[in-house]
C-alpha cells in the first residue's frame, strides 16, 4: 500500500477528518475528534492502528510486521509495517477495525451526528 491508497481509504469513512496535531510529518485520522490512524508521511513505514487487546497479541505473534504501538498505549495500538510480511488485504481490515472501535466508542449523539452528515 502506497501513502496515497491509505490517504484515500481513510479519508472515504464517514466523520473522518486528517490532520498534524502533533508536528508537520505526523498525518493523524480521526473520527469523531478522536484517533484511529497515524503515520509519518515523509517516510510511510508504518501506521499505528488501535486494536482489541487479545487480538493485537495474536497479530503481534503471527506477523513480523505488527509489533505494539510506538509511542502510543502498547495495550490498544498496534504499529504495523507497511511493506514487511502484512498482506495489504489484512492493512485494510486492520484499518477498519480501528475505525470502528474508535467510532463505536464515541457518544451515540456524536455517533448521529456523524450518520447524518454522511
């Protein structure tokens, strides 16, 4: 997967804006106001998702690629390589998982909110 292909799967979900809130190299996804995707753009080595817990384990166990989230809560965020041994197909899915946990977690009005200016 390229910057450009995950710029665009990210931007199409329903709520998201992008940003640098934290330096000018540093594209943050959110939903809602809050976090589900982040990468260094010069580089796009790795995006940090968030994850279930349990299943960030068997992911971290089963690829090379996926290891705890760098500077984020080792526990819920997962750093997976983008061009090691993870398939695209499963970035996808993984991307998707992180968007739904975030949004899930949101209020339900924030939730509504988001529903009808889709």
């Amino acid at each position: 997967m390229d910057i450009e292909s995950y710029r665009d799967y990210c931007l199409a979900k329903k709520g998201v804006s992008e940003g640098f809130p934290f330096d000018e190299k540093t594209l943050v996804f959110k939903v809602g106001g809050k976090m589900f995707a982040l990468t260094d753009v010069d580089l796009f080595e790795s995006i940090n998702l968030k994850c279930e817990p349990e299943y960030a384990i068997e992911l971290r166990a089963e690829y090379a690629g996926i290891v705890a989230g760098y500077h984020m809560s080792k526990t819920h965020w997962n750093t997976v390589k983008v061009n090691q041994d993870v398939p695209d197909a499963l970035l996808i899915k993984l991307i998707d998982l992180s968007y739904d946990l975030v949004y899930q977690s949101l209020p339900k009005s924030k939730r509504e909110e988001i529903e009808k200016g889709a």
